[in-house]
C-alpha cells in the first residue's frame, strides 16, 4: 500500500488553518503532520516534520511566504511547496515560482481541487489556479524583445485596463507626476501620440 503523503501547512489565519487541516487529514491518502501561524513558528520543526508538500501563505506575520520558499528549499530540498493565497499580482506569482514554489493557488479553489493539487505536486507537477495560469501563459507569449521597460510595460498594462494617471500611481505607489513622465517615454518609444494608439501598438506588437 501507498503511504499517506506528509503535508505541513504554515497559515496565519486559525479558522482557514484549521480549515485545511480538517479537510485535508479527512481525505484518504493524505497526512497533516502539523500546522503552523506562520513560517518563523514552523521553522525550527521542519526537518522534524519531513513534509513531502507545504500549503504556504504568502502574507504571513514575520518572514513571508516569498522569503520562506529558499528557506525550506534549503532545509528541505525534496519538499515541494503549493502556495495557496489570496494574491494574484504577477510579480508575487514569479516570484514564488522563481523562488522554488511547485505550485500557485488562490483561496477561492475549491477544496477537492486543492487535495488533488497536493498529489498533483507530490508527483511532479505543477498546479495553477486557471486565472493564475492564464496570467503566466500571457507573461511567455508577450514580445521579449520589448522597447518598454519592466515599469512601462506595467504602466500601460494598467492604462489598457482603463485606469487613468492618478489611479495607476495609487496602484503602483508612486507620484501621478512619474506616471506622466513614464507615459511620455512610453508615446516616444511606440512613435504614437495617444492612449488609443499606444494601446494598440502595443497588443498588435505583443507587448502587453
């Protein structure tokens, strides 16, 4: 007979830990040896727990979920990490991957996907929650040889969605002064001399 797969879940919310946690254990096949607040509680039992699969949150009290990932890679290098969030912003999205995460899932999957994705990964794959697949797929298919930098890119990603200048610089936390000057670079960059052409010049160039 198979063995039960080893699974720890570091999540700062009691009620969603233990959520998991009941769930998971209730299923056939699965074994929640611990769970944890959050990555600095958990850290000094890992090895002790030998979890084959972490369900870890990204938001976490201390260290996050992000700087957690090498952490436990280190300690527990055939471990396979499944985010399970809230966040779906494309830079914590590569930035868990990049970091060693085999999996990204929002919170709002439901649970019998979740326990599939926890053996999904276990066996080498890679779970993604659809809108976070879509949004990794997109990132690969745009034009790698880009004019725009990494912030103009994300600047008129934002104007194509609608925002204007002062709600792109709330967004992204910066002066709606900079956002004009990365707009300007941007019109300059395309040869255009609208929102609309710039817009599309961009999609019918694949830069965004």
């Amino acid at each position: 007979m198979e063995r039960d797969i080893r699974i720890v879940i570091i999540e700062d919310d009691e009620t969603i830990r233990y959520g998991y946690a009941y769930l998971v254990g209730a299923a056939e096949g699965y074994y929640v040896v611990n769970t944890y607040a959050s990555y600095d509680e958990a850290a000094n039992s890992l090895a002790a727990d030998r979890p084959e699969v972490i369900l870890l949150d990204i938001q976490l009290p201390g260290t996050s979920g992000i700087e957690a990932l090498p952490k436990i890679k280190k300690v527990l290098p055939d471990c396979h990490v499944l985010i399970l969030t809230v966040y779906e912003s494309q830079k914590q999205i590569f930035d868990a991957l990049a970091n060693g995460a085999s999996g990204y899932l929002t919170k709002a999957t439901p649970a019998t996907r979740i326990i599939e994705s926890i053996k999904e990964v276990k066996e080498g794959g890679g779970p993604m929650s659809i809108n976070i697949a879509r949004m990794v797929i997109s990132s690969f298919m745009k034009n790698q040889d880009s004019p725009l930098s990494k912030r103009e890119t994300q600047i008129l990603e934002l104007v194509a969605e609608g925002k204007s200048r002062s709600q792109v610089a709330k967004q992204l936390f910066i002066d709606p002064e900079t956002v004009r000057t990365h707009i300007k670079n941007i019109y300059l960059k395309l040869n255009v001399n609208s929102r609309a052409d710039a817009i599309r010049t961009a999609k019918d160039n694949r830069l965004i």
